[in-house]
C-alpha cells in the first residue's frame, strides 16, 4: 500500500460503559480515524480476530482496569500493509500481533511487576485487535506459519502462549508423561492437549460433556472423564490401569479451575508430580494440605508467557504443522454479538473467531 492509498479511517469493535443491572457492557462498532505511522510502526490489515474469556469478562464487568473506549480483542492476524519503513521486509506479509506488553524473556515472571498488559479493552496498551486495520508497533508483530491461514492464526497466540507456558515450560511434558488436562474444550486447555501430544505425552482430559471428551479423543487423548462425577479420579485410574497395562500414575495436572483439585487428584498424581494452575474458573481458592508436602507434590501458578515464549511456541508449532482447533467462525464485527452469546453459553469446542472483510453480513 502506498502512502496516498492509506486508509483515513478503520471500523472496529468498542468497549461502551453501560449503566444497566446487572452489569452489561456494550459492545460497539465504531468508525475511528487512523493516525499516520510513526518511526516503528506498521499498519496491519487485519484478516481474522478471535475471542478470549476475558472479552466476555470485560462486558460483564469482572475485569480490571477496563478502558472504556477502547477497542475489544488480544488475538488478530492479518497483512501488514503499510510501514513507516518504505523498505520494510514485513511489508505483504502475513503476521498475528503479539497479546501482551511488558514481558520481554525473563524465564519466570515479566520484567516489571506493574509493566504488564493484554490487548484488548484495557488501558495497558489501549490497543485491540477487533479492527479491520490496526497501526502496531513492527517489533511487536510475528510472521505468521505458512500452514495456517487468518481464520487459524488468530486462535493461537493469547491461548498459545499460555498452553505453552503452562505445559512446556512450568509443567515440563515430555514423552511417555502421563497428563491430565481438566476442562477441555476451551482454547487453551485444547492447545495444551496439542502441544503435548507433540511432546509424545499421554493425555487425558476431564469436561462436563461427553461429547467434547468424544471430541479430544478423536484429536489424539488416550481417554477422558466426566467431572461431574463425584469419583471421577477412581475412574481415571482404571481408565490409566487399562491403557497401560498396569498400575500408573500421573506426572502433571493442566487446569483452569482452581477449587478442589489438589484434594481430587492426590491419590493418583506420582510423588514429586505437578499441578500447574493457569485460572480459577470454578474456586479462586486451592486447598493445600501436609498430604501434598509429604508426597513433593508441586502447585503452580501459570499466566501467559514472555515474547521470548511466544516466538519458540510459535516455532515449535510450526514445525509439528499443529493447527489450533477453531469451534465457530463469524463473518464481520458486526456478527460480534454472537461471539459473546456463544461464549456465555459454553458450548464452543475451540475458538470462536470473527473473520474481517469489507462487507456487512449482520447487524449487531
């Protein structure tokens, strides 16, 4: 794109401050001016976004430091079109904008205590993906893979990075492991199964559908369990006893839910095993008793990850061709609305994406 067919303007999707009750934020799309590029910058035509719970968060108002005014969105892929450099090598390329600010590649936490942010409707960075065009700084895009279009791209880096983080770096899968992943069904908990499968790691996972465990099954899990049965830990040792022909234990909990879970799978995690934490969906509390000392038994607490994460977690799926499982595709922001009811209902199986183009197909 040339300097004189750059865009004036972009439409995009707008955190607006309701006073209903119970708390509902709005949800707008907004026509905006684009500010012209300045040394380090590159514009980005966005092809695809995806949602995150927090987006929903946001609108109920269970998020901090909401920016009103901003735009929606962590997760976008799209081509860069314009750069304040005219001999940019990024220029008509594929790229996906990077979710987070402020955690460079310090291995175990970001640099700065209060120098983190997300995209998307906060006020570190007042920056989200949910445009049609977004002017974002050049070091803070990546190429995309070659084995992945828009739609595809645009489910993995919020969600990517913190399976990676979780699985690869805190709970260390590797071949032969045996790995629970609780909750399966949402974006990072099925990104998690993938990359340890990649890893060579069995895994099992638990949910509340029959379905979504017949689901993670046929993408590679050795088998699952319904968690809303009171002993569905005695369940998972047959289920392990008869995989393997005997006897086994688990080496690492993957979970999202925070509650009970250390009591639950004490009897069947190995002495020194790990239970990485990356939410607290059903309990913000995790009970942690003398049980647990005495076995080594380890609890972490895993967020998202360093730029330094994304970039291996991004190579290391791009070499094993993993493609991040995509439940829902909407066309155009207005269609947005239906993203947030999708995901109030949770029946997604993957990402729910919006795919960008220049026509209006729905009403919001």
């Amino acid at each position: 794109m040339t300097t004189s067919r750059f865009p004036e303007s972009t439409r995009a999707l707008v955190v607006k401050k309701s006073e209903a009750k119970p708390v509902y934020h709005d949800a707008v799309v907004e026509t905006r001016p684009l500010q012209q590029l300045t040394k380090g910058e590159v514009l980005v035509k966005m092809g695809a976004v995806s949602f995150n719970h927090r987006d929903l968060w946001i609108r109920l108002g269970q998020y901090p430091g909401i920016n009103f005014g901003s735009a929606f969105g962590a997760d976008g892929a799209g081509t860069v079109v314009a750069s304040a450099d005219s001999n940019d090598t990024l220029l008509n390329k594929r790229v996906f904008l990077t979710p987070m600010r402020g955690w460079e590649s310090k291995p175990d936490a970001p640099e700065t205590e209060r120098g983190f942010g997300i995209l998307g409707g906060g006020r570190n960075p007042p920056l989200g993906t949910f445009a049609e065009y977004v002017v974002v700084e050049r070091n803070q895009v990546i190429r995309s893979p070659d084995h992945l279009d828009d739609v595809q791209i645009s489910a993995w880096p919020l969600g990517g990075l913190t399976a990676w983080r979780a699985a690869i770096v805190n709970a260390e899968a590797s071949k032969g492991q045996n790995i629970i992943i609780t909750g399966i069904g949402g974006g990072v908990a099925l990104l998690a199964m993938q990359l340890c499968l990649a890893k060579g790691a069995n895994v099992y996972v638990t949910s509340g559908s029959e379905e979504k465990i017949r689901k993670a099954t046929a993408l590679g899990a050795k088998g699952g369990v319904n968690y809303k049965s009171k002993d569905w830990p005695s369940q998972l040792v047959a289920l392990l006893a008869k995989n393997s022909g005997k006897p086994a234990m688990i080496d690492a909990v993957l979970d999202s839910g925070g509650g009970d879970i250390m009591t639950q799978v004490n009897g069947i995690l190995k002495q020194g095993g790990k239970v990485v934490v990356y939410g607290m969906t059903a309990n913000p509390q995790i009970k942690f008793t003398m049980r647990e000392v005495l076995k080594n038994q380890r609890l972490i607490g895993s967020t998202m990850g360093s730029l330094k994460d994304l970039v291996d977690a991004t190579m290391f799926m791009s070499e094993h061709r993993i493609v991040p499982v995509v439940s829902h595709v909407l066309d155009g922001l207005e269609a947005a609305e239906e993203g947030f009811e999708l995901m109030k209902r949770g029946d997604q199986f993957g990402k729910i994406v919006i795919r960008i183009n220049d026509k209006v197909n729905a009403k919001l």
